[in-house]
C-alpha cells in the first residue's frame, strides 16, 4: 500500500514536473522570436525570462498534457492593467521570425494590434499542424500569404487584416477545411477571390473589403450555409450579383459597396427576410428596386445609393417592418420618400439626387 501511494506521487511529481516545464527548444524559439522584436512602452517582453516559459511568460501558455508551447497570444489592444498602467495602446517594431516554426505545438498565435510590425509573414508558418488560430491583425506585415496557408487543416480563425500583405489570395485557401472566420481586409491583395471559395463549408464570416481584388462574385459564395456575413466592400469587383444570394440561409450582412457591379439587383435578394445590413452603393447596378418587400424584411442598412436604379419606388417598400436606414439617393428613381412608422425617422436626403427615369 505504502509501496503504491509512493509510485502514485512520483507520478505526481513527474507529472507537475512536466506540466511547468519548458522544453529548451521551445524555449529558444521563443528567446530567437523575441530577439526580433521591439516593444519600447510596456516592457511586456521582459517577462521573458528564465527557464520556465510555461509560468509568468507574457502571452505564453502550454499545453497541460505534454508541457509544450501551446498559445502565443500578445495583443496591442487590451483590457490588461499594464495597458492601463502605461495609459496607451501597444506598439512593437521588427519581425516575425521563423524561429518561430519550431513550436509544432502551437495552437494559437496572436500577434495582433502592434501597429510597427513589419516583415513578411514566415512561410513556415504553414508547417505548423496544430495551428487553428493565426491573428496577425494590425501590423505592418507586408509580401504575400505565404501559398501554402491551406495545409493547415485545423485553422478555424485566420485574421490578416489591417496590414500591407499584397499578391493574390493564394488557390490552397479552399483547402482550410475547418475555417469559420475569414478576415483580409484592409491590405493590397489582388488578382481574383478563387471560384472555389464555396469549399470552406465552416465560413461564417468572408471578410475582404478594402483590396484590390478583381474578377466577379464567385457564385461559390452561395454554396456556404453557414455564412452570415460576406464583406467584399471597396475593391474592384465586376460581374453581376449571384442570384442565389437571395436564397442562402443564415446571410445576414452583404457589403459589396464600392466596387463596379452591374447588372441587376436579383429579386431574391432583397425578398430574403434574414438579409438586415445590405450595402450596393457605389457600383453600377441598373434596372428597377425589384418589387417584393413584406412583413419579414427588417433592414438596419439598405443603401443602394449612387446606382443606376430606374422607375419607381416599390409600393412594398411600406410593408416593410422595420428599415434603418435607407439611402436611395444618386440613381434615376421616380417617386418620394414612402409614408409610414417604418420611415419616419428617414431624412430626404436619402432620396436626393434622383433625376426620375421611369
Ligand atoms: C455604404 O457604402 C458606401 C460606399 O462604400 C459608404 O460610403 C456608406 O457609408 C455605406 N453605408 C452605410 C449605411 O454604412
């Protein structure tokens, strides 16, 4: 019994020892990427120091189970009392090292919001199997994503946005099977969305405004039922809007504002009562506002300004339940602002601009 109660503590022991440990190769990984960074105002990269990473290591948690380097979250951005304490928001400068790679246990990494970052994104990144969340938002990080990004399997969460990162977004995206939140906005990607975009059956959010992506609306799109919110806002789209749109779902926010859309707006669209933030304006959308408001549509955001719409406001319009905010103005539409509780609120200048072409 004594005998047994002695092995079950050495295993204890050898269990917690494991758990607070840190792998030395974790560890210089971590030194080798904090060599290439500089955080001037928090001195949050001090803490980084000794041999235990897994313990008082800013940023750093490991895995209970194999005491390797689990989660690398920093964030520039945060409710943390050393934000408070320094009383402003976090800024760091140099790289991304590859040094980072050797952490093939990673999980999360979150370098997000430190506005002087500036390398490219390390294209080992994508060697890492266990990744299911890369947040790099906020950055300077310039070149491209890196191509190979779809070989990880696991990612649920890539954030990318608000940072230089050009090139095209790489074909292998559509691979990232398991990917809920897509977010590249407000970088220089070009070339097209890949038509395949509609594998990634797990997106909720598709969020690319602010690029200079080129091509149409991959009808793809359509094929995923768990998308809620589709973003391709202030790029340079063409092509016409996929009807099936209309038909999808959960969609609830559709920014295809600023772009060169033409075409008609499909019927479907504007008819699907789960559709509450629509923003068209700024393309070169033509016809007639199709016919088929009714007690479900409930709009915070209809703006379909600076179109070239026809003929007149639809009478359905006032059956609406509830409409936001609606801006018509800039097209060639006939009629005036409809009567009703649901647009008490709205000002005329939602509807100047209108030199009636029925
Ligand atoms: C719709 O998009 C336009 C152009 O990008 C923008 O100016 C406008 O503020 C947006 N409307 C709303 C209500 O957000």
């Amino acid at each position: 019994m004594a005998m047994a109660l002695a092995t079950l503590f050495l295993v204890f022991l050898a269990f917690t020892t494991v758990v607070n440990s840190c792998p030395p190769s974790d560890r210089a990984a971590l030194l080798s990427f904090r060599a290439s960074l500089t955080e001037p105002y928090l001195g949050i990269l001090n803490t980084w120091t000794g041999s235990e990473c897994c313990r008082n290591w800013y940023g750093v948690s490991c895995d209970p189970t194999n005491g390797r380097v689990a989660d690398i979250t920093l964030r520039g951005e945060s409710e943390d009392p050393i934000f408070e304490k320094a009383g402003r928001s976090g800024f760091m400068t140099g790289s991304i090292s590859p040094s980072l790679c050797n952490l093939d246990r990673l999980h999360t990494l979150v370098v997000a919001d430190w506005k002087g970052i500036s390398s490219e994104i390390p294209a080992c990144i994508t060697s890492l199997p266990h990744l299911r969340i890369l947040d790099l938002i906020g950055n300077k990080l310039t070149g491209p994503i890196p191509a190979g990004i779809g070989q990880l399997s696991r990612l649920t969460v890539l954030n990318l946005a608000d940072n230089q990162l050009s090139g095209s977004i790489p074909p292998s995206i559509v691979n990232l099977g398991s990917l809920m939140h897509l977010d590249l906005s407000n970088n220089q990607l070009s070339g097209e969305i890949p038509t395949d975009i509609g594998k990634l059956s797990m997106m909720s959010r598709a969020l690319l405004s602010r690029n200079q992506l080129t091509g149409s609306v991959p009808s793809s799109f359509t094929r995923i039922n768990r998308l809620a919110d589709l973003d391709l806002s202030m790029n340079r789209i063409s092509g016409s809007i996929p009807p099936q749109l209309g038909s999808m779902p959960v969609l609830s926010t559709l920014n295809l504002d600023s772009n060169q859309i033409s075409g008609e707006i499909p019927a479907g669209l504007l008819g699907n009562g789960g559709l509450n933030i629509v923003n068209l304006s700024r393309n070169s959308i033509e016809g007639r506002m199709p016919d088929v408001f009714c007690s479900k549509s409930y709009f915070s955001v209809l703006d379909l300004s600076y179109n070239n719409l026809n003929g007149w406001i639809p009478k359905t319009i006032s059956n609406a339940r509830y409409v936001g905010h609606l801006d018509l103005s800039h097209n060639h539409l006939c009629g005036s602002v409809p009567l009703g509780v649901p647009f008490d609120h709205l000002e005329a200048s939602s509807f100047a601009a209108n030199d009636c072409k029925p």
